[in-house]
C-alpha cells in the first residue's frame, strides 16, 4: 500500500486489480493525485467510487471542492 502513495503527476497510472480491491485502490490513487496537479479517470468497468473520493479528500485537504475539480472521471 505503501508503495500506492508515491505516484507522481504527469504520468500515466494504470491499475489492474481484482474487483474486489480495485475500488478502495483507485480511491487512494485518484485522492493522492488530486492533491497535485489534477487527475483524469477512465472508469472502464463503471466502479469508480466518488463518494469515497470525497470522504478521502477530505481527510488530506481542507478545501474539499478545489480538489474535487481537479478530478475528472469518464466512463
């Protein structure tokens, strides 16, 4: 899990993962790189959890609805 939080920005992330954790996994990954530049998500199995990104966000940062524009997500 560690090693999910030293993504950097400006990359390409591709996470392959078994339903079962795929969830809680791109939440952490699109909450970290929210906290930079931005983040974009193709959601190809229609799973991506926005309301766990929210809670994550705002663990990590006060401004909850900056953050949250830095995400976008397409199905």
């Amino acid at each position: 899990m560690d090693a999910l939080l030293t993504v950097t920005n400006n990359r390409l992330h591709v996470l392959l993962a078994p339903r079962r954790g795929a969830r809680t996994l791109a939440t952490l990954l699109t909450a970290r790189l929210a906290l930079g530049e931005g983040v974009q998500v193709l959601d190809g199995g229609n799973c991506f959890d926005v309301h766990g990104l929210a809670r994550a966000v705002r663990r990590s940062s006060p401004d909850l609805e900056a953050m949250l524009k830095r995400v976008q997500v397409a199905r």
